[in-house]
C-alpha cells in the first residue's frame, strides 16, 4: 500500500512537471516570423516572412514550402517525419540543404541565439526569426 | 573469476543490451537502471565495472561508432552505480532507498551529458542545455523509481535463487 501511494505520487508530480513544462512553450495567437535558410557555405538561400496563429507550428510552417526530410531513432536521414512521442523530430535535410548528424546538422537559431530545443519545442512569438544553419560539429559560435 | 560468474556478466550485458534496443521507440523510458542497479547488487564492484564496460562497448559500437561524445559519458555515468552502490549506499536492498537513488540517477545521467555536448557543439551555454534536457530527465528519474520501486526485490530474488548472490557477511565468533 506504502508502494503504491509513493509510486502514485511520484507519477502525479512527473505529469504536473510536464504539464507546466509545455504550458510555459505557447504560441501568440496571431504573429509573423521569419524563416531564413543559411547552406553549407554560409550564404542565406532563402529569407521570407510568413503569418501564423496558434494551432501553427514551426515544423508545420516549414514543411509547406520545403522538402524536409528527418532522422530515425538510429540518427539515419529519412523521409519520415512523424511527429515523435517524446522530444522533437530532428531535420537532416531542408531542401539542398543536407546534413549527416554525424560530421554536421542543421542548427536552429531564434532571433539570432542558438536554440539547444528542437523544431516541436521552440514556440513561435510575433517578429521571431528562425535561421536554420548548416553546421559542422564542432563550429558553433 | 569463476566460469559461472563470467558467463552470467556475459548474459547480463546481453540482457541490458537487448531490452535497451526493444524499448529505443520510447526516448529514455528503459529497464535499463534497474538492470544495472540489480546486477551491480549481486556482483562484485570489478565485476560490475567488467560488465558496464562491456556494456558501454557494445551499445557505442552498435549505436554510434564509438562516438566519444557519447561514450565516455555513459561510461562515467553508468560506473557511478557501482561506486554509489558500495559506499554512500552501503550495499543496501532497501528497495525504497533504491528506487531513490535511481531517481537521482535519472537527473545526473542527463547532466553528465551536458559538458561533452558543450564541447562537440563548440556552443558554451550551460543553461540551455540544462533546460531543454528536463523533460527527458524527468522520464528516466520516474521510470527508475518507478521499476527499482516494484521490480527489484522480486527480480533480486531470482538471482538468490539461482546462488548470484555475493557479499557474504563475515560474522567474528568469539566463542
């Protein structure tokens, strides 16, 4: 019985942690954000405003006008991007530009930080620009 | 190291190694801890490193081509069963004390983590990498508590049953 109330605890404290955890990544309601594409070489490709709203995310926004292709739970770049139960998808490839995971990535950068989230955690908030980056490990900034 | 023994470190790292890969679709959701915290119970502390190392090996070498930015975290993290197991823990089988530990494990695991990323990525942000890690850690803490909780006794059992058990206390007579 002492098991069992300890165990419902320590379950009801995880849900309510989580609970917060996404409560404090919401959308605007309405907004604009920038979507800038930057290619192995370091030259913007692509920089184009677009409108969202609530129910909008940014892999949604993305996958509209883009090729996008993922990684697999083995981090191999595939054509299925599904929407993962836990965490967030990670994109290998966004139309020419194509990444390994292991030599290089894409890195996401909002309003010019570097996001340590993936692409279904980052939230979307009037006038954000989001750079999505060809990156060899080990080149951050 | 007696043949028997040897061949239950082997079946242990073979254990751990296959569960891992049947639970991957779930992230950090694993029986993983709980292995490891009742294996290291019954063996002895350079039985328990031969078996992480073992361990550690075979899922770098599976996973990611021996990948130092994963390796040697998961290696330092996972020795620090042992070591806990033998000192602050005391070798105890208090399963709730267990289970606590495992829930701290969950946590130190994900940190553990944090450096070497810092350093692959050439980003040097520590707090980013501290938030975003939170959700994941927040799984492995549960499911560890959660698991030593209900399935180490019993699990535990097994093995005293099948004579795994090690750490005889010696007990002075002064008759």
């Amino acid at each position: 019985m002492k098991k069992l109330v300890i165990s419902i605890i320590v379950i009801v404290i995880a849900i309510a942690s989580f609970v917060i955890f996404s409560q404090l990544n919401k959308n605007d309601k309405l907004g604009e954000i920038t979507i800038i594409l930057v290619d192995e070489i370091g030259d913007t490709i692509y920089n184009r405003k677009y409108d969202f709203t609530e129910t909008d995310t940014l892999f949604s926004i993305l996958d509209e006008d883009f090729n996008l292709m993922c990684a697999d739970s083995s981090y191999n770049i595939n054509d299925n991007c599904d929407p993962v139960l836990f965490g967030s998808r990670v994109i290998l490839k966004i139309d020419t530009i194509e990444t390994n995971w292991s030599d290089n990535y894409i890195g996401i950068y909002e309003n010019e930080v570097y996001s340590t989230l993936g692409i279904d955690s980052l939230s979307l908030n009037d006038g954000d620009v989001f750079t999505f980056e060809f990156t060899e490990i080990g080149d951050g900034n | 190291m007696e043949t028997k023994r040897l061949l239950m470190i082997a079946l242990s790292v073979a254990i751990l190694f296959t569960q891992e890969q049947l639970l991957m679709f779930l992230p950090n959701v694993q029986l993983t801890v709980l292995l490891i915290i009742l294996f290291v119970s019954v063996f002895s502390f350079k039985e328990s490193i031969i078996m992480i190392t073992s361990y550690v090996f075979l899922d770098s070498l599976y996973m990611g081509g021996f990948n130092v930015f994963y390796m040697v975290p998961m290696m330092l993290s996972w020795y620090l069963i042992p070591l806990s197991y033998h000192t602050i823990l005391r070798r105890t089988k208090s399963e709730l004390k267990l289970a606590i530990f495992a829930m701290v494990f969950g946590f130190i695991y994900g940190w553990m983590f944090i450096p070497f990323n810092m350093i692959q990525t050439g980003i040097p942000n520590f707090l980013p990498y501290l938030i975003s890690d939170i959700p994941f850690e927040l799984i492995m803490a549960t499911t560890g508590f959660i698991t030593v909780l209900w399935m180490y006794k019993p699990l535990y059992k097994v093995l005293a049953d099948i004579g795994l058990e090690t750490h005889k206390t010696i007990v002075k007579s002064y008759k």
